[in-house]
C-alpha cells in the first residue's frame, strides 16, 4: 500500500505540466531606454554624398561611423534594417563596380554613417582591387573624424582574408571595431552561439579586444545592441525622447539579403565622378 502511494506520487509529478524555464538575461532598463532611442535617432540618417576617393569626401569634421565588408556580407541590408529605411543603401546587381565611399548624415552633417564598398568579390579584376585597397586604405589612416568600424562578416564564412587584414589596419591603427555576424537567422541558436564564440577565440588569440555579436537584419535580431554601440560612438546624447517602434521597422526580404551577394552601394545612380551629388554647404576640395 505504502509503495502503491509513492508510485502515484511520482505519476503525478510526471503527468504534471513542466514549467517553461526562460534563460533571458535581465536587461537594464536605462540602457533599454539608451538602445530605442539611439535607434530612433538612426531613423533620421540622410544621403549626404558619395566620393571616389579621399580628397574628395565630405568635409573632415565631426565623428563617422564606416561600415565594412565583404561583398556579400549583407551590408546593405544591415543599413537599411538599422535606419529603418528599406532603400536607404541600394545593392548594385552588377558584382564590383561601386568603388564609391557614401555618406548619410544623421540629423546634422557632424555626426554621419559611412558605407565603404564590398571588398574581395572574386570577379573584381586585380588591378581594380589594387586601387580600391589602396583608396580603403587612405581613408583607415588619414581619416580623422573616423570614430571606428562596423565590420560585418557573414557568420557562415567569418575571418576571411580581407577580413583579416581590415582587423588588423584598424588595431594600427588605434581604431575601435565592433564585428557583427550577419546572416544569423542562416543557422540555429547553438551553431549561431558556437560561431560566436569561435569567432571571439579567434579574435582573442590575434590580440584584438573588439567587441562582437550576432546580427540578422531579416529578423532583426541585434539592432539594438548595435545603434547603442554606434550610438556611444557618435557622440549621441539624449537630448530628447520619442517613442520608437521595433516592430514598424520594414523586414528584409530573401530578396533583399541575396542581392547583397552583389557588390553594394549606390552604383545604379552614381558611376562617376562627374556624377557625384556634392554636400550641402561644402565643396569637392574637401
């Protein structure tokens, strides 16, 4: 009878309803409030220019955020999902001819998004790649009002040699580098959790003390943690508060994320650079 008893006890207990255990990490709330509105302050990103070359960029003041990568990394994607503009940054479909440096101002010409064309597409003639890298490689250096690098690298293919190279420019170079693993959505939680920290031993092993995260701009996973990030960088204050909408941001479509393959930018409108848009109040000498 005593054994009959604890055997119904311990059906009960099977049968029961497991209680769902969540492993979220409390987030603080001021700096909940810091990522929505750094997000929302993101929304106001502009065209500013586009350049060629570094003689010819925008006036070099204020602090600049440039975002860098491969190709195929979903550049223009990130930015689009990031600024809540679905068009803001438009993929070219003709792999390799942007060779252009594009500008957005963000509320005032001081405090800009910059978008470096996708490096290390295969079908890019050497001779291209050559001048391009060395063109990449003046803005790195020269660049004062450069605050640090967003480098995206798709999480299925991280640390390539451009990559690499990029890394190791920007730690010459004192500059500060946030790495984001795009394409996120591409794999599940463990092997995107795995890559992450393989990614961040890799970084560790090379002596570099940048920061890291997952990031997938068809789901959105990570925005806010990156507009706090660049945020912090560019000198965003919170001045005012508005309310921001996560969910009014418009998703990347399988489209979108597979025209990234292409090189990227603003090629379909501005080819040369008799063509560029000039920056108000500025002139090309800057």
């Amino acid at each position: 009878m005593h054994q009959h008893r604890g055997k119904s006890r311990n059906s009960k207990a099977a049968n029961a309803p497991k209680q769902k255990i969540t492993y979220e990490k409390k987030v603080d709330s001021a700096i909940t409030e810091y990522a929505v509105r750094s997000l929302n302050w993101l929304r106001k990103a502009e065209f500013l220019m586009s350049a060629p070359k570094l003689n010819l960029c925008v006036e070099d003041t204020g602090y600049e955020i440039a975002f860098a990568g491969r190709s195929n990394a979903g550049k223009s994607s990130a930015i689009n999902a990031l600024t809540n503009q679905k068009q803001l940054a438009r993929a070219s479909k003709k792999p390799g001819r942007t060779q252009m440096i594009n500008f957005f101002s963000l509320g005032n010409p001081d405090q800009r998004l910059v978008d470096l064309p996708g490096y290390g597409y295969a079908a890019v003639p050497e001779a291209m790649k050559i001048v391009w890298q060395k063109e990449l490689e003046n803005y790195l250096i020269h660049r004062e009002s450069l605050q640090g690098l967003v480098l995206l690298m798709d999480i299925r293919h991280p640390l390539q040699h451009f990559d690499v190279m990029m890394l190791e420019w920007a730690h010459s170079r004192k500059l500060f580098v946030h790495v984001l693993l795009t394409k996120s959505d591409k794999l599940n939680r463990g092997p995107a959790s795995k890559a992450l920290q393989e990614v961040k031993a890799a970084l560790k092993k090379m002596k570099l003390n940048f920061s890291i995260q997952l990031f997938s701009s068809l789901n959105k996973q990570g925005l806010e943690e990156l507009a706090s990030v660049m945020a912090g960088r560019l000198n965003f204050t919170l001045e005012q508060s508005t309310e921001f909408d996560l969910d009014s941001i418009p998703e990347a479509s399988e489209d979108d994320i597979e025209i990234d393959a292409d090189a990227e930018a603003f090629d379909d409108f501005y080819t040369t650079s008799e063509d560029l848009p000039q920056a108000e109040g500025k002139n090309s000498d800057h």
